[in-house]
C-alpha cells in the first residue's frame, strides 16, 4: 500500500463498515480503511522514501537482534550464519 485516505469524499472521518452502526467509536482504524478506499494514482507513483533491502539486509538486521541460528533457519529458510559483529550500521 502506498497511499490511503482517513477522510471521505465529504471530509468527513471514514467509518468501520463492519461495525454497522454510525457512533464516534466506529471510525475506521488504519486496519479497516487500508487501501480498499480512495487510492492517489499520483501519490502512488512516487511514493517518497524506498529502502533497497535486499534479503541478507534482513537477516543481518534480525542477527543484531540476538536471533539464534533455529530462528534464523526458519525465517530464511536455510541455514544462515550471523556475521562475528551483530551491528545493523
């Protein structure tokens, strides 16, 4: 998801359709409203901000978490070794 809305067409806060009533604590939670709504075509196509992760990025983040090797295997599927140093920088 790269753009929603928590307004409506009518500015006004989006509610939970599923609840099926129209009292206050039925607004939408960022859960409820996601990208089913109202999606910014323009926004979409330059989203801001991408990080270029690539897999081992995230496995190396996770060894300077402490994940032990079990962890690490079935997260990624295969054995993986952390590297001597568990810093992220």
């Amino acid at each position: 998801m790269t753009t929603a809305y928590m307004l409506n067409n009518k500015f006004t806060p989006i509610r939970d359709d599923a609840a099926g009533s129209s009292s206050s604590s039925d607004l939408a939670t960022p859960f409820a409203f996601g990208s089913r709504r109202h999606v910014n075509p323009e926004r979409a196509s330059n989203p801001g901000l991408i990080y270029d992760l690539g897999t081992a990025d995230y496995l190396n983040y996770l060894c300077s978490l402490n994940y032990i090797s079990s962890q690490m295997a079935v997260v990624a599927r295969r054995s993986f070794t952390c590297p001597p140093t568990n810093r992220v920088l």
